[in-house]
C-alpha cells in the first residue's frame, strides 16, 4: 500500500472549526474517487500549474473549459439535473424596514428536501418595472449560524436597498438547513442542486429581470458561485470573495468531497473552475489573511488573460485587500457594491449619506428567531427527510 503525502494549508489566523479543513493530511494513493483536498497544492505548485495550463488561443480555451465542465458534471453525479419538485415556496413574517422587506423562505429543491432563507425586496416593488436578481450564500463558520449573520444580513439588505431582489440561502447543517448535517458525502452534489433551485426560485419572482442576475458569497459560498456561474449561464455577474486560489482546494466535502478537480491524469484546480464564468463581469475578492493572499500575482493574472482572449478584459476586477481577514467584512461590502451597481444598474445614490460614503445603518439586524422559516408556529413539511441515511439515500 502506498502513502502519498498531501498539501494542506496551516495558518494560525484560520481555525479548523469555522473553515472545515479536512481532519487528516494523508491519503491513501489509489483511492477512488481521485479527491483533491484542501492545500491539495502548494503555492509554487499551484503558480506552475496554471504557467503550465495558459492556454495561447480563444479556441484552445474553449476546448480545455469543455473538458473542465465534463469532470465537473461527472464528479458531482450531475450530467443530468435531476427532475425539479413543483416550485410551491413557503413564505412568511414579511418585515418592512427603511427602503427594504425581508420574508422567510423554503421551497423544495428535490423531493422532501427544502432549501430555506430570507428573501429581501426593495420597499415599493414599482409596477412593471424590472429588478436585479442576486443569490447570496455565505461560508463556513464555528456557530453556524450562516445567513443569520451580521455581516450576510447586511450584505443583503443593502443590496436590496439599492434596488435588487436578493435570496440568501443556508448551507446544509446551517440556519434551518437541519435535515442532514453539513459533512454529508455528497454534500457538494446537493449544495449545488440548491443553487441551481434557488436561482430557479429568484427567477420565478415576476419583476426580476432575467438578464441581470448575480451571485456571491465568501469562502465555501465563494465555491458555490464559481462553481454554479460555471455550470449556469444564467448567472450573469459572479463575486466569489475570498476563495479562488491556485493551491487551495477547500477542505470539505461541500467543495472538495466529490471528484470534479482530478481523474487520471486529468487535473484542475478552482482557478481555471472560476475562469469558466469568462466573459461574463467577474470580481474577485482577495486579501493577505488566507489562500487567496497571492491574487493579485498568480490567480487573477490568469483570469484576466482568460478574459482578454475574449476580448473583454474589462469585465474582470479584483480587489485585494492586504490588511483584510477571511470574512465578507465591510470593506469587502464597499469593494461588491459599486461592482454590482455598474453591471447590473442599480443605484449606488440610494445607499449613500450626505457626505457621499456608503452607509449601511439602516440595514437592521434581526434575530436569529426573527428570521427562520421553521418554528412552532410554521413547522417543516411533513414529508421533510430527516437524518443523514435518509438524505443521502434521495441524492
């Protein structure tokens, strides 16, 4: 029996709890599937490989993307969506706040199993006028409270304040995601079924404009939107925040569970995944505190060479932000607003104070209580799977 060492990323900044690093660094060579998990690279590995992968030409781009996209479909079980449940969603407590309301959500994504959330709305829904969508997911953290914190709720209410229909939605094991718990196998194959239903859910919104939808969401919910802006040119705006990284693959199953980065001789990793969003706009968010700390020399030099074989080089940003944490903190927020006003066409003067500075005090922060879909007065759908075996068994 062979041993092969693997990579993982150590960093005393991070903790093992909020970001889901895997509990082992050893794999057992020859093992199925092929699993790339977290520091699957190391740094300099990570550079060659996309040296080594750059492709000269729009057409050798388009070939290599048609391959990436296969693995990912085949990794993730997926060649084929499975047949979506009637779209019958729980709404309920609708809030009404300064330029802003809030409803909570659930809606079936395969039979039995509810995705749940917060739908927030601009104030006045103008009659025959057309909105931004945005899906908004967030990453792993110790409490588990996901969309229940601060910095997701006022993300979404200020977006939602400039003009747009945003959902924000739990992670398994999160919020009121409590039919199966998060470290589910197959939990990168059911995170993404949600994605692609909660974008189904945001477009069947009637004022929601179809040629203005986004997504964004940091650390695992940055995996989630590169990964679901690769496989849905539905989303036409992608903010992954503090994930795309040439070396780190996240470190559970809900991104690096399932074999979409390597089989055989075949291999990928999250960067040449994110550059599948080309041509569409794309911002990156980075900083100096975790794996995305060389973005601005490694992986976004890659991307924005994607995007100039397009001709549309112009589309792709990054902000990095040398002094910031893994978080989607305030100055990652001032870094999404403006980024999602210019494609999308919102208004940025609507969150703005007298002195011009973006202003996010009037998003109130609600209770964890205020905002959940299931409670003794709404209770979760009899037919709801319950456990681990039960979920597993419907994916």
């Amino acid at each position: 029996m062979i041993i092969k060492r693997r990579h993982f990323l150590q960093s005393a900044s991070l903790t093992l709890g909020a970001f889901c690093l895997p509990s082992s660094t050893w794999a057992i060579a020859g093992d199925e599937p092929e699993l790339c998990r977290g520091g699957y690279f190391t740094e300099a590995e990570g550079k060659a490989f996309l040296e080594q992968h750059t492709p000269t030409n729009l057409k050798a781009w388009n070939k290599r993307s048609e391959q990436i996209i296969k693995q990912i479909k085949t990794g993730m079980e997926l060649n084929k969506m499975p047949a979506a449940p009637t779209l019958a969603p729980i709404m309920h407590s609708k809030k009404e706040y300064n330029g802003y309301t809030i409803e909570n959500v659930a809606f079936e994504s395969l039979p039995g199993f509810y995705v749940t959330g917060n739908l927030y709305c601009p104030a006045e829904l103008t009659a025959g006028k057309s909105y931004p969508g945005i899906l908004c997911t967030h990453g792993h953290d110790g409490a588990a409270e996901g969309r229940f914190r601060e910095q997701t709720q006022r993300r979404c209410a200020t977006l939602a304040r400039m003009g747009a229909i945003v959902f924000a939605y739990d992670m398994l094991g999160y919020g009121d995601s409590q039919q199966c718990t998060h470290t589910i196998k197959k939990s990168l194959k059911l995170q993404t079924i949600n994605g692609s239903r909660a974008l189904d859910f945001l477009l069947s919104r009637a004022q929601v404009d179809a040629e203005r939808i986004a997504m964004t969401g940091e650390s695992g919910g940055g995996t989630q939107t590169f990964l679901l802006a690769a496989l849905d040119k539905r989303i036409k705006v992608a903010v992954p925040c503090v994930m795309v990284s040439a070396h780190f693959f996240g470190g559970c199953n809900c991104e690096s569970g399932m074999p979409i980065h390597k089989k055989g001789d075949y291999q990928t990793n999250n960067v040449e995944i994110a550059a599948l969003t080309a041509p569409r706009p794309m911002l990156l968010i980075s900083d100096g505190a975790d794996w995305t700390k060389n973005t601005p020399n490694v992986e976004y030099p890659f991307i924005k060479h994607i995007y100039t074989l397009f001709q549309k080089d112009a589309l792709v940003e990054n902000v990095h932000l040398a002094k910031d944490v893994h978080d989607y903190g305030v100055n990652k927020r001032l870094a999404l607003y403006p980024f999602l006003a210019k494609h999308l066409g919102m208004d940025m003067n609507l969150i703005l104070n007298k002195k011009g500075e973006v202003d996010e005090n009037k998003s109130v922060i609600l209770t964890n209580q205020e905002l959940r879909v299931f409670n003794a007065q709404h209770p979760i759908p009899s037919n709801a799977l319950q456990g681990d075996e039960a979920v597993m068994a419907q994916i």
